[in-house]
C-alpha cells in the first residue's frame, strides 16, 4: 500500500521517541501489505477500528493513535493525524 504522507511519522516519531521503533514497525508493515477491504485489513492489523470513513490504529501498546483514509482500490492511505490519548480523547481530528 502506498503510504502518503511519512512525514506525519516522522513528526510523530521527534514529539514521541518512545514510540519510534512501534512507529516504524506500522509503517513498513503498512507499506508491504495490499489488503482489499477493511477485514484483511484487520487481519494485518488487529488494532484497528474504523469512524465514519476514517481508520483508527492504535500503535505501540495503545499509546498512539493514527487516523488515516484509506482507499483500497487505489491502494493508497493517507495519514491525516499521529495523536496520544490525551489529544485523541479531545475529538477535534473529528472535525476536520
């Protein structure tokens, strides 16, 4: 799958440096798998859960959340947020 943008990851990874090996791991884990729908996307990654027609993962242990739109067809999914808890909890990514 075609990840856009890696620069959240990298943003994610100098706010968070604990969770950078658990960030690398999703992303090269991410990049290498094609799935077709939400279910084998969940069979890669089980700590996924879907809002609306945003993605949630939970990385590392529950400490983040990334939210992305993914577009299966296209093989294409677009990181739109990297959040702890506390940030998650508050819903703006919601909104926008």
């Amino acid at each position: 799958m075609h990840v856009i943008t890696e620069k959240r990851i990298r943003e994610a990874k100098s706010k968070w440096p604990m969770a950078g090996s658990a960030l690398d791991q999703w992303y090269q884990l991410a990049k290498k798998n094609h799935p077709a729908d939400f279910a084998a996307m969940k069979s890669v990654f089980p700590a996924v859960d879907k809002v609306g027609e945003l993605h949630v993962f939970d990385i590392g242990g529950n400490k983040l959340r990334l939210i992305a739109y993914v577009r299966y067809r296209a093989q294409k999914l677009y990181i739109k947020h990297v959040l702890d808890h506390r940030e998650y909890d508050r819903g703006k990514w919601k909104e926008i």
